[in-house]
C-alpha cells in the first residue's frame, strides 16, 4: 500500500468527518439576532446653550481640577479621600477580580498538562485476572502518569471568551474611574458647601452685633427720654433668632466636617481638624469645541457602559460558536505495576492519544435559547449605552444653563445687597439722630441680612456649578476607549 493512498484516504476520511459534524451540529433555525445600535453623539442635537459656548471653546478638565479654587487643604482632602476610602478601594479590588477571571479565560487558549499519581496496597482478588503471586495477597499497586489536553478551539469560542473578559477588565477599569471621579466631585461639593456655612456663620454673627448695637441706641434713647419702651422691646425680639441662625450655621459645620471624614475613610474626630476653607471665586465657564462628540472618550460611566456593549458583542461569538463540533486532542504517558521493583521498567510503560469530536445535534433548544439570550443582552448593553450617553450630555447641559442662570442671579444679588446695605445705614443714621421710626431700621437691617445671604448663596451656588460641570465633563481621569468609538462615535 502507497503512501499516497494511504494520505488520500486520510484526507477523505478527515473530509467525511467534517461533514458529518458540521451537518450533525444544531440548526440556527428559530434564533434571533441584536436590533440596537449604538447612538452615534451626532445624532444628538447638543442645544444652544452649549452651541453658544463651544463657539469660544476652553480645555477639558485637568485631572486635578479643583485646584481652580487656590486652597491647599481642598488639595489635602481630596488626597485622603482617594488613597483612604472603602468604596474606591472596593471598586479597585473589583478590578483585580475581573483581571483574574481574564487568566481564567486566557488559560483555555493553552494545553494543560496534568501530573498524577497513586501508590496503594491492596489485597487483590483470586478469582479475577490478577496473577499470582499477587493474587490473594497484599501487594503495591502503583500508577504515575502525565496527561497533555488541548482544545484546538477552531470556530473561536475560547478566544471570544477570552476577548469578552478583557473587555469586562475595561468595564471594571472605567467603573473604577466613576468611582474615584465621583469621590473627588463629593468631597469638593461638601468642602465647597462647609465654605458657605462658614459665610453664612459670618453672616449671621454680623447681624447679631448689628442688632445689639440697634438694642444698645435704643436704650440709650430710652433713656434720654426719646425712645419708648416698645423701641426696645423691637430691638431686642430678633436676636434670639439671630444667636439661633449662628448655631444653624455651626451645626452644618460640624456635620459637613463630619462628611468629609467619612469620605476619606477617617472618624469624625479628624474632621474636627479641617480650618474654614479659603475659596477663590468661581471662574468663568467655557466648553470644549469637540462636544458633544469627545464625551464619549471623556466620561467615565459612558467609557464603561461602551465597554460593556463590546463584551456583550463577544458573548454573541461564544454562544454561535457553541453549535459547532468541538475537538479536543487529549495524550498521557506514564507507568503501571504491581509492586515496585519493576515499576520504572520498559514493561510498565503505558501512552495513549485520543483526539476527542463532541457534537451539538439535539439539545432541546438550549443552544438556541443561550444564544437568543446574548443577543438580548447585547441590545441591553446598547440601550443602556445609549440612555447612559443622553444622560451625561443632558448633564453638561443641565449645567452649563444653571451656571448662565446664576451668574445673572449672582450680579443681581451683589446689586441688591449693596442697595439694602445702603438703605440700613440711611436709617440707622436717622435713628440715632432722632428722626427715623425704629421699625424703618429693623426692616432694612432685616433686608440686608436676607441680601447678604442671597449673595453668599449665589457665589457658593456658582462654585458648586461649576464643580458639577467638571464630573459632567468627565472630571479629567483617564480612562481607555474601545477601539473606532472616536469622535462622533
């Protein structure tokens, strides 16, 4: 016999085999495929109020954008919170996870190689096909052996699975990076928010000796015989509230200390350590030119949610990949015998090779239904990209209009409060001539506490704006993109 036929009839036989798996594998039939699409930032109409900005376009955020505001401690507090939380220590502990269960994946990419062996003494029967003299009695008998296996994974289903666990690495990664833009973003809104309660207590002290100084005219007068019993009975009502608006603004205080502890992972105890902050003024706002089509590369929790519509697209591959034949080649070598004097000996040598073929033919539809399941976690993955990717520019535009909106409110509440202090130095001039009604004085001192707050509350509003404007920009943590998601995408 030739060896040309001999290799002819090997290529017919393997031939025949292929289809025969291939024609016995499960059918298609009766499955669905995905019917999302990602939405393309494009397609989304970024409004006016963000059209008008990008027109004079400034930079994306800067990794450490709170540094805007000049104050070291905010700097010192965000460094806490980021190497001592819980939460984004969680969110890093998850990463690793998801790396680990990525080795899993790539493991079965490679042949594994298995070492075993057993030494037991055993009395052996007499009546089987054991031979004496070991036959009815108690004797060793031992086996050592290697055993090579391998998946050849031709249709690809390991390395799409492998690929699918990559992805969730990404997914994990960016999920991460949410985490920690999310950390920073709170603790520079709490510290922002401790920096109007310390205004607020300034604010409020300012009123009380303002009103003790009326109280103090107004016994004076009584005294003098120009005032009347009720002028200083006026004067002194309204400072109990004010040492009342005092305790208000410590108690926020206290709690906001306590806040900012607790997002660095610490006891109350060191927030008792925080001074009252040193704020600069909110800048002026500007967007970069590229939004919305840069957002994509930009925002955290978007990157994340785009991540997981490609490990969603991987998943498709292994359940369609799991209705062809799998063929696994399996190998051992290694010795058996009875006893040891002979153990390591040519004799006891034993090997084998099995290639093995495991074919889909009849599952009851679970193939199918596995399938029509990953295509339906695939449109999941897209529409929540999708919902994902609208929130977040609804976010940049949420607060780009309440940024316009209070500026506005901030130069009004600046004109009023410079009005109302005006006011209450006319009348209290008056008063203590003699020729303004107490009532006069108490309105307007009145008005301007109310306008002193107002404006405090504005500026503050504009940094906290301002603050919420960056996270939705992304806050500047890096983050990596899949592949042609650029811009637009």
């Amino acid at each position: 016999m030739s060896t040309s036929y001999i290799h002819t009839t090997a290529s017919r036989l393997l031939r025949l085999l292929l289809m025969v798996c291939l024609g016995g594998c499960a059918s298609f039939t009766h499955t669905t495929v995905p019917v999302s699409k990602p939405l393309a930032t494009r397609q989304l109409n970024a409004g006016s109020a963000l059209q008008a900005l990008t027109r004079k376009p400034g930079p994306w955020p800067s990794q450490r954008w709170w540094r805007v505001f000049g104050d070291p401690q905010l700097d010192r507090l965000v460094a806490q919170a980021t190497s001592g939380s819980p939460t984004l220590r969680m969110a890093q502990a998850r990463v690793a996870q998801v790396k680990a269960l990525g080795g899993v994946a790539r493991s079965s990419l490679f042949p594994a190689l298995q070492a075993d062996a057993s030494f037991s003494r055993d009395r052996f029967t007499e009546n089987q096909f054991i031979p004496p003299p070991y036959a009815g009695n108690w004797s060793w008998n031992n086996q050592a052996a290697l055993g090579l296996s391998y998946d050849l994974d031709l249709w690809g289903k390991n390395r799409a699975s492998l690929a699918a666990a990559l992805d969730y690495v990404q997914v994990a990664s960016a999920e991460e990076k949410e985490v920690q833009l999310a950390l920073e973003t709170a603790v520079v809104r709490s510290y922002l928010g401790l920096a109007l309660q310390y205004r607020l207590l300034e604010i409020a002290r300012s009123t009380l000796h303002q009103r003790e100084e009326i109280l103090a005219i107004a016994r004076k007068r009584l005294a003098a015989g120009l005032g009347s019993e009720l002028d200083v009975k006026l004067a002194e009502t309204p400072i109990p509230s004010s040492r009342a608006d005092i305790e208000r603004a410590l108690e926020s205080i206290e709690l906001l200390r306590n806040q900012l502890s607790a997002l660095a992972g610490k006891g109350p105890g060191d927030g008792e350590t925080i001074s009252p902050p040193s704020i600069k003024p909110a800048r002026p706002i500007g967007l970069p030119a590229a939004l919305p089509a840069d957002l994509l590369g930009r925002r955290p929790d978007v990157v994340a949610q785009r991540w997981r519509v490609e490990a969603a697209g991987k998943g498709i591959e292994v359940a369609r990949a799991a209705f062809y034949p799998n063929i696994n080649l399996s190998a051992f070598a290694g010795w058996q015998s009875l006893g040891f004097d002979k153990f390591l000996s040519p004799g006891s040598l034993m090997a084998g090779f099995t290639p093995a073929v495991s074919l889909p033919i009849f599952e009851g539809g679970r193939l199918r239904s596995l399938l029509n399941a990953s295509n339906a976690e695939y449109d999941i993955a897209v529409e929540s990209y999708n919902s994902t990717l609208v929130r977040a520019l609804q976010g940049v535009a949420d607060q780009v209009v309440t940024l316009r909106s209070l500026a506005v409110q901030r130069t009004e509440a600046g004109l009023s409060r410079a009005l109302a202090d005006r006011s209450y130095q006319i009348a209290l001039q008056g008063f203590k001539a003699g020729f303004t009604e107490y009532l006069s004085v108490l309105n307007a001192q009145s008005q301007t506490f109310e306008e002193a707050r107002r404006d405090a509350a504005a500026e503050a509003g504009c940094q906290d704006a301002y603050a919420a404007l960056m996270e939705a920009l992304g806050g500047g943590v890096p983050v990596t993109t899949p592949p042609g998601t650029g811009a637009g995408g």
